[in-house]
C-alpha cells in the first residue's frame, strides 16, 4: 500500500477502534483502552514525518468520532496522541531490536496517561493528580493487550472504496459550533451552566445522536471530587476530618456542567459535518466503509475485525451529516450567547 494510501487507512482504523472502545465503560471519564493505538504500532516503519502526522489524524480522529471535537478532550486527545506516538518512535529508533512491541507499547502508555492527568489538572486542579496511579495500573494491562492484537492484524496491499460522499453543513455548523462551543466554556455559575448543558441535550437530541447520561454522571463525580481537593468558602460538612466547602462543590459543579454542555454540543453538531476531500475526507470514507463492513459480517469479534479491516472489495459509502436547519443551528447559539450574557448580568 503506497503512504498517500496508508496513512488515511490506518488513521481510519484509529477512528474504528476508537468508535469500538466507545461500547466499553470506563472507570476514568476519560480514559480510553488504548486500541487507536494499535494503527501507530502498525507504522513504526514509516518516516518521522508521516508518523506524527498519523499521530495528529489520530488524535483529531478520535475526538471527531467520540464527539468531542471542540471541547477541552480535543486538547488531550491530540496532546497525549502526539506525546505517546513520539515517545513510542523514539524508543523504536534508540533501542532497535531490543526493545519488544509490548516495550514500546507501554512507553506509550506511560507517556498517554502522564499528559492525560497533566492537561485535566489545568482544567479541573491538581486534585487530578490522584487518578494517576489508578489510570496507569489500568493503562499498563490495556497496552499488552492493544500490542498483541497489533501483532495478529493484517494491512491489505490495497483498498478499493466506491465513494458516494456529499458535504454536510460544515460551513455554518462548524462556526455555530465555535461560537456555542466558547460561550459554554465562559459560564461561570452553576445555574447557567446547567441551562446550558440542558439545551445542548435537547439539540444532541434533535439530530438524532444517542443520549448517554452515565459519562456525564460519573464526570460529575470526578470533577467535584477533585475541586473538593482545594477548600474555598463556608465549610459545609468534613469527610474524615477533610473540609468539604461551598465554594469547591460550586467550582467542580460549574466545571463538570461546562464541559458536559460542550461534549453535547460537539457531538450533535458531529452529525451535521462530514468532510469528503483531502486526507481529512479520504481518512472518514474509509472510516464510514469500516463501520458498513463491521455491520455485515458476521462471526466472533476477532473474526469481523479482520474480516472488517481487509478492504479489498468495493464498498460503497454513505454520508452519514444530517442537514439540520439552519434555524435550529443558529437557535441554539443564540440561546447559549443569551445564556452567557445572563450570567454575567445576573448571577
């Protein structure tokens, strides 16, 4: 397979793996198994170049499946994408052939879940720190196991796809997403945070995405938590002697709402853009036909994964934007912009 090619397959595949990783709770909201990983093991023999630019696709990638293109996970995502992916090359390139898959694939375990902590700490405090032992005793287990299975997959010499892509509303709904996306991140009280979070719910449902409230649930949990680490205010009640504040639950609460409304958001605004050109467009078609294969094959998981990823028969793929209208866009910003300009006036 020539590299124009290739990079856009195993970027899809990061996007595919990811979208499986998606059915698997996590104990961490955001920790991921590692299997978009798996594409970045298959490309130890590419170039500098063109594997951090893997790395970058796959960390755009998995933010655009996941739906959290514009929220601060698309910081993380792509940060601990390109910090793993070039400690894994580096380790590849010093240590040669005495260092194992599994060797590299733990460095990049280690280094994914060190800049996972370090950019929730910028958002949520330092209290994220205390999730680090947990996330690596999870990460080390997941890394063997993302590293075995790249050992047992197969790249096909070539792929044929049938393109039938059309654009969806990338134009307005990528600006509508900006604008909805900063005015959330700008809230600063509870109740607005919580007006906002409930209209991005109701757009989320508008196109026709899935609600899933037990991620939202669960950061909740871990954000107040982790505010509750730094005391501000009236003391409300003590946990073994540890002060539980007004001011801290607030923070966390405001914090969680925030992201929460921005994570709807972006994945709502995910079934309105589909992207059809360049690599970016090359990387989704592929993406979309490992979605249609994986629906129609049959067998065990290992089984319809490789059966899904030997694309060597023409698949035809459909676009999968929903044209909202465009009322509906600019309703919800609208509404967000008047919900920011609330809290400031108001609360």
């Amino acid at each position: 397979m020539q590299k124009q090619d290739k990079i856009p397959y195993l970027a899809a595949i990061s996007l595919f793996m990811s979208a499986l990783e998606m059915f698997i709770p996590k104990p961490i909201p955001f920790f991921r198994l590692g299997l978009a990983n798996i594409p970045l093991l298959l490309a130890l023999d590419m170039d500098i170049g063109s594997f951090m630019l893997l790395a970058l696709m796959k960390g755009l990638g998995t933010s655009y499946v996941s739906g959290n293109l514009f929220s601060i996970f698309v910081l993380m995502s792509i940060s601990q994408s390109v910090i793993s992916a070039f400690a894994m090359y580096a380790v590849s390139r010093l240590f040669g052939k005495h260092i194992s898959i599994y060797g590299i694939s733990m460095t990049g375990a280690l280094s994914s879940a060190s800049m996972q902590i370090l950019i929730a700490s910028l958002y949520a405090g330092n209290g994220m720190f205390m999730f680090f032992t947990p996330l690596l005793l999870i990460s080390f287990p997941a890394s063997i196991i993302t590293a075995f299975a790249s050992s047992h997959i197969r790249i096909p010499d070539r792929i044929s796809i049938e393109k039938d892509s059309e654009d969806g509303k990338s134009g307005i709904a990528i600006a509508a997403m900006l604008i909805s996306g900063l005015s959330v991140m700008m809230l600063r009280s509870p109740i607005p945070a919580a007006i906002s979070f409930a209209a991005a719910l109701a757009f989320q449902k508008s196109t026709g995405r899935k609600i899933r409230l037990l991620p939202h649930i669960i950061m909740l949990a871990v954000m107040v938590v982790s505010s509750a680490i730094t005391p501000e205010g009236k003391v409300l009640f003590s946990v073994f002697s540890f002060p539980v504040t007004e001011g801290a639950l607030i923070r966390g609460m405001t914090s969680s709402l925030r992201l929460s409304a921005a994570l709807a958001l972006s994945q709502g605004f995910y079934k309105c853009i589909k992207p059809s050109r360049g690599i970016i467009g090359e990387t989704i078609i592929i993406f979309s036909a490992l979605i249609g294969r994986w629906e129609y094959t049959k067998g065990s998981i290992s089984e319809r994964i490789e059966e899904t990823l030997m694309l060597n028969n023409a698949i035809k793929t459909e676009n999968n934007a929903i044209n909202i209208p465009d009322f509906t866009i600019i309703l919800i910003t609208v509404i967000l912009i008047f919900v920011l300009v609330c809290d400031y006036l108001f609360f």
